[in-house]
C-alpha cells in the first residue's frame, strides 16, 4: 500500500499525476468540495460571529469514505487542491471533513513532473486567512440569497433570486440599454478628399480638420455647403511632412479575465466554454510520446507575472525561430492591477515547445483553438516590438487644413506571432494604415475627389461577453474566475438575453433590477461591491477581520431587509405576447413559463388550454458523436433532452446536456446530471461508467449559489432549495 497520499480535486488530475509519481504515491480525487452549508436552512449563526454549520455532501459520502479509508494507510497526507481560495478552502474541508492532524499543504500552477516534485518538497499548513476570505464570501453569498430572494418571490413571482454579483451584473446591463433609450443622436459631418501628388496610383485620403488653425465642427449640411463652396477651386498644397518612428509593445500575456474576451472575440467562445476547455488543457491530456501531461498553467489568475525558466525558454525559442532581433534587449515584466494578487502566473504553455500545429491533431477542435491562442499570446509576450514609420501630413486649401496619415512597418516583432482582438471593428491600428506616397513641404496636390459625409452619434453600445467581461475587471465587480458562471446565470434565469451576441435585459430583469436598486441601494452599488472584493482581499493576507467585516455588512443590510419589507411594492409582470394567434380559438398567444422551461400557451388561459411547443434550440456544444450541432427538444410530455441536428444521419440523444468533456475514466461524453429538475453536477454518458461529479466547485467559484434560498413561507421551502442550485 502506498505510504504517501495525494489528494487532487479532478480525476483527470489523478491520471496526469500518476504518469509521473512514483509507485509510493497513491493518488485520489475529491471531485471537488467535500463539505458545505445544508441547502434548505441558512446555516449561519449570526448571533453567534457568523458561525457556519457544515455537513458532508451527500453526493460525497462514498468519496469521503474512501479517502478516510486511504488516508488511514498512509504515512503522509497531501493536500492538492487547486491554487486559488477556494482550493484553500476544499484543503481545509478536507482536513475537517477526514480528521486529518497533520496534512502536508502544496499547491501547483502546473501538473508537470517538474512542477509537482518542486511542491512535494515545498509543502506547507493551510492557510487560514485564505481559508477564512473563501468562507466569508460563502456566507455573504448566502445572506444575500437567502434573505433577499424570498421577498422577489412574495413581490414579483415565485422562482426569482438575488445574488451579490449577478444582481450587479444585472445592473450594469440595465443601466447601458437605459442610456441607449434615452440618447439622442446628434448630427454632425465630416468632409474627405482624395489627393494625388501625380497620377491616380499614388491617390491617398485626407481629412478636414481645421479652420484657421482652430479644430472645425460641422453640425449640418448648411454648413458643409458653406465650406464646400469656400473651398470651390481653391489650391491644395502640402504644408508639412512629420515623419516619426512609432514603437509596439506587445499585450501580456493571458490572465483568466483577457483570455475571456479575447477568446470571445477571436473564437467565438462564451466565457463558460473557454474555461471549460482551459480546465480540460489544464488538467492534462495524452501526449505522443510523454504520456498524460498539463498543456497550460493554472485558468485561473488576475498575475502577469512568468517564471523565469518559461522567459529563458521563450526567448531561445524566438531566437532560434525568428532571429535574435525578435527577441527583446531585456526580459519583459509587466505590471500587475491593482488588485490582482500575484499568487501565481499568467497563463502561458507549460512547454513552449509543444507547438499549437505539431499538436493539433492530438487535441479536440476547441482545445486546439484556445491552445494556440495561449501559445501565440505568451509567445509575443516575451518578444520584441513592432516599430513603425509613421507620416503625417497637413494639406492647406485656403483657410482649410486637411490631414493625412499613412504607416509603414518597419519591423513586425510580435506582430508576426500574434495580433489582439478588437472590441470595436472600426479602430483602426498603426498596422491598418496604408502608406502615403512620398510628399515635401509646399508640394502641389492634385483634388481628384471631395466629399461631404453625414453621421449621427451613435448611443454606447450593449455589451457583448468579451466587453461584459472587461467592464467587471475594470469596475472590481467579482473576481475573473466567476464571470463566465454570472454570465451564465443572468442569462438562465432570464434576467438578459442575448441578442446579435450582445446582453439586453429583459423585462423581467429590468423590473427585479429596479426594485433591487431601490430598497437594497448598498447591495446593488458598484463601489460597494467592489469594496467587499478589496475587503475579502485584505481578509485572504491576514490585514482583516473576516467577523468584523460580516458585521460591517449585516448591520445595515439587514435594516434595508426589514424596510423593503414593508415597502416594497408588488409587481405582476405581465406573460409576453408571441406574436402568433390561438390555433383554435384566434386569441393571442403569450410565453408563460413551466418546470420544463418556456413554452408558448393561449392568453384565454384556462377556458382555453392551447399549447404550442417552441421549435428546437441550439446549444454552444457541438455534438460528441459527429461534431454536428447540438440542439434541446422536447418531449411529447414536455420534458427536455438533446439530440444532434443531423439526426437520422446521426443518432446521438441524451436527456443530460452535453458539456463538451469526456469522461477522464472510459472517454465517453459527459452530460449534466440532474436530480427533480435541477442539475447537482455531470456523469458520463456511457452507462457501463460509473464515473459522476458535482458541480459544487464550479459553482461556489462564482460566489452566487445561494441565490434563492429556504428562509421563506413553508410551502416555498423545496422549490426554492431547488431554485437554488441555479448557482452562478
């Protein structure tokens, strides 16, 4: 029997570590946390310092008794749970939840041979600061939930949650379609002209920009014609050439929040599928030639900060690839935010060597994708700059300036690895421009066109996953690790919607937002927000009370709960119109909603009990069998289950949602595994596998599973214990 223990939270974990370690080490997974607060009750002692009562969870009984089993026959017991808080917290369940006296602490930013004997020999306790941040987010998230969630229930409809960050994010979408209703346009107009020092092949584009060296505005066409006709045969000569050189510095590389939004823009990723498959590269898959091996470093970070031994392997490799000027004079370092706290890397390759090509075909689709984007990221992270020659030049015409820009590169340096995404189709880089011709001072110009363009400004745009995402990091709203959970939930519980790929609230969402913003206005504040993130943060580094904080926040919460109360005015939110007519009785359909999700059912309810099923819905999961598209059915009862698109070429059908995994034991699909309607974690698909995990991890991870709690009417009690495995 093996004398020393290891304890992982994957069991994919387990088979990576197992290719490396020794026959001394036996390895097992937890699958996660072990222990928890109960769901149906709040768990929390608030008279008595926040106390919390915690108890096995169910679903891991047998795991913890076969890890009591094993850690019984060992000499030495360590604890690897992920590097993170709430891999602190599972370490310290752990211990709790297994009677351990003495376990060996170690963490790792990635599963390499390497990396793992360094931790063996680096152990330490557990970290009770760190311990006791994670578990103060837990009950915040819970008051939160619990308490506030059964007051939308009695005031608006049963079902409804609250949670600390998704009801923030909630915010920030309902805030922006605010300021799009009520923008006015305003008109405005620009003037153009093509120039050519000689012949139409050397023609460029300049634009108006001064009268009488004062920046000029064009409100209307009266105006425009005015200076069209100033301009009616005038001389166009050139009035100065500045010629500069533009230097490039590449992004950093990956932390968990820009691989989100680049992932989103470049791929086409949602925030949840990109960690997903970050998890699945993170975790380790089989490799020609070296076994089962982690492809990236640790998903989840808010560090720049590269090991030096990567930044010596990036450069020989740039070096050997791109030539020596490619690589920088220096080793680069970048700055890390504000609150970003350095515990471990940015996310690069765990080998710069093991080339995204050379692999590719080794990985999934999506693994293959988001590697390459890793690798490309990290490698021009580590190299020199791009520099550029840049001319601008200003065109007299009478009074009038115009202004031209052109842009050579004059030596690629990063961009010849990689280029980042953009938010706005319309910016327009250094990279983008194209050269001028060569022009002097005083040079005679030829106006081959000009032309006057009418424009109105333009509302601040919905946002989209990739700019979501970049607003909470910017705001302090959360932390990056639970943006693609707060996505998923707002959008599940139909608080937004996403339309052309860009979150818009619905009515639903606007009508909780607005009674959360006025009878919870701390809960629902930015900057209140992000000063709990500031103070968990100084709870994690042992500068903060975690007790004093959780009272700094229930006093006044629980005054503005005791108010809204009583004040809170009822809302009906009226079913929305289908836009279809009864088939039998020509009365209008509206969509009403069910267990089994929306369907479309007649407005003459109940004289009439018409129903209409909706049409198949098309899940971000391609299908596991022939990589078609997955879509959600209906049954003829109502129930939901997935089944490929091609069906009858393919036949692949699930009641479970498909998750875009395989199965670490036999490496069939893995599918949602649900329990009365609500999912409590995944199973494989194969039903010969025995193979299940809980979902708690992911979950608590977003700070939000506590949304809809038990602390209600009797009758509410199990729908919402169920309503609140919504998690997020």
């Amino acid at each position: 029997m093996a004398k020393k223990l290891i304890i992982v939270e994957s069991p994919a974990k387990t088979k990576t570590l197992k290719g490396f370690l020794g026959a001394d080490y036996q390895v097992e997974a937890s699958m996660g946390h072990v222990r928890d607060l109960p769901e149906k009750k709040l768990s929390i002692d608030i008279e008595n310092d926040f106390a919390p009562t915690y108890q096995i969870i169910p679903e891991r009984k047998d795991v913890v008794a076969k890890l009591k089993a094993a850690a019984k026959g060992a000499d030495e017991v360590y604890l690897a749970s992920d590097p993170d808080r709430e891999g602190e917290a599972i370490s310290w369940h752990l211990k709790e939840a297994l009677g351990l006296k003495d376990p060996k602490r170690i963490q790792f930013n990635e599963i390499t041979k390497t990396a793992v004997l360094a931790a063996l020999q680096n152990y330490r306790t557990i970290d009770m600061d760190r311990v006791n941040a994670q578990q103060a987010r837990r009950e915040l998230d819970r008051i939160v939930g619990y308490k506030i969630s059964p007051l939308l229930w009695r005031k608006v409809k049963k079902g409804l949650s609250a949670g600390r960050v998704q009801s923030v994010a909630v915010r920030l979408i309902a805030d922006r379609e605010r300021e799009i209703l009520a923008f006015n346009p305003v008109e405005y107009w620009t003037i153009g002209a093509t120039l050519t020092p000689d012949t139409v092949k050397n023609k460029f584009d300049a634009n108006l920009t001064e009268r009488d060296n004062k920046k000029i505005e064009i409100p209307d066409q009266a105006t425009s014609d005015k200076i069209l006709s100033d301009l009616d045969g005038a001389e166009y000569r050139v009035k100065k050439v500045k010629k500069s050189e533009k230097r490039r510095n590449p992004s950093a590389p990956f932390i968990t929040s820009t691989l989100q939004q680049e992932a989103s823009r470049k791929l086409g990723f949602s925030a949840k599928r990109t960690m997903m498959v970050a998890q699945q590269l993170y975790e380790g898959l089989e490799v020609a030639g070296e076994g089962h091996v982690g492809l990236i470093t640790y998903m989840r970070t808010d560090s720049t900060r590269i090991a030096d031994e990567a930044q010596q392997s990036a450069r020989a490799y740039i070096v050997t690839e791109y030539g020596a000027a490619y690589a920088p004079a220096q080793t680069k370092q970048y700055k890390k935010g504000g609150s970003a706290q350095d515990a471990h890397e940015a996310i690069r390759p765990t080998s710069v060597e093991r080339v995204p090509d050379q692999i590719a075909k080794l990985l999934t689709a999506e693994q293959a994708k988001l590697y390459k984007l890793i690798w490309q990221r990290f490698l021009a992270s580590q190299m020199a700059p791009a520099v550029f020659d840049v001319v601008t030049v200003d065109i007299s015409a009478r009074n009038y300036t115009f202004r031209a820009t052109g842009s050579t590169v004059k030596f690629d340096g990063f961009l010849r690895v990689y280029r980042e995404g953009k938010d706005d189709p319309n910016q327009v880089d250094d990279e983008d421009k194209q050269p001028l011709p060569a022009l002097t001072d005083e040079q005679l110009l030829k106006l081959l066109q000009i032309l006057p363009k009418q424009h109105f400004t333009e509302p601040p745009p919905r946002y989209t996953e990739a700019t979501l995402v970049k607003a909470l990091e910017e705001k302090g709203i959360g932390r990056p690790s639970t943006y693609a959970a707060i996505m998923s939930t707002i959008i599940d519980r139909k608080y937004v919607e996403l339309e052309q790929k860009k979150f818009k609230p619905t009515e639903l969402g606007s009508t909780v937002n607005d009674l959360l913003v006025k009878h919870f206005p701390s809960v629902l504040d930015i900057a209140f927000t992000a000063e709990m993130e500031t103070k968990l943060d100084g709870v994690a580094e042992g500068k903060e009370d975690w007790v004093a904080m959780m009272r700094s926040f229930y006093g006044p919460f629980a005054e503005s709960l005791e108010k809204a109360g009583e004040e809170m005015e009822k809302v009906k939110i009226e079913p929305k119109l289908a836009g279809i007519d009864c088939p039998k009785c020509g009365k209008p359909m509206v969509v009403r909603s069910s267990r089994f999700g929306e369907f479309v059912g007649c407005s003459d309810y109940p004289e009439c009990k018409t129903i209409v099923r909706p049409e198949a819905e098309k899940i971000d999961i391609p299908c596991p069998k022939c990589g078609g598209e997955i879509v959600q059915k209906r049954s003829r009862k109502g129930a939901i289950f997935y089944g490929c698109k091609e069906y009858p070429k393919c036949d692949f059908v699930a009641w479970g949602k498909p998750t875009g995994q395989d199965c670490p034991t036999c490496g069939s699909p893995v599918m949602e595994n649900t329990y009365r309607g609500r999912v409590i974690g995944v199973k494989c698909h194969n039903a010969e596998c025995d193979y299940k995990e809980s979902t708690k991890k992911s979950n608590d991870e977003a700070g939000e599973n506590d949304e809809a709690g038990t602390e209600a009417e009797p009758a509410q009690t199990r729908e919402l214990a169920g309503a609140a495995q919504g998690k997020g």
